[in-house]
C-alpha cells in the first residue's frame, strides 16, 4: 500500500534528522524535522482517510507532541540568531 510506504519514508526523514537536533549541530536540522513532521502528518491523515486511523492513532499523538516541541525550539532558535 503506498500509503504506509509514504508514512513509513517521512517517518524515517524525521527520525534522521533526530541526532542533529539532539546534539544542537545544525540550527537547520530543527527546520528539516519540522517540515518532515509536518509530511508525516498529512502522510497519517491519507492513510487514516483510507481507514487506517485506529492504527496509527499512538504515532499521531506522539508526531503531535514532537511538533509543538519542535515548533518551541525553533521559536528559541529563531530569537538567538536575531
């Protein structure tokens, strides 16, 4: 199904990006697990569509609560290098 195929590549973007975020390298790294979090959850809202939301239910919650701590730390990050 290309639709857990989809999830499952957008999952994995933004799990790459994790180290980079963590360790504070790259200021960009935020930007790219964000924009990665955001493809994973309209990749989970087609895939819920197609009657899969019971599934995937726990993974929204969490790329949910990931997002608003990433939406925070990107916040911070903008305002240091202001």
């Amino acid at each position: 199904m290309w639709c857990l195929i989809a999830v499952s590549e957008r999952l994995n973007t933004m799990i790459a990006e994790m180290p980079a975020v963590v360790c504070g390298e790259d200021s960009d790294s935020i930007r790219r697990m964000r924009v990665a979090s955001r493809r994973l959850a309209v990749a989970m809202k087609i895939l819920g569509n197609k009657g899969a939301l019971t599934e995937m239910r726990p993974l929204e919650k969490r790329v949910r609560k990931i997002r608003r701590i990433l939406g925070c730390a990107r916040d911070l990050d903008v305002q240091i290098q202001s």
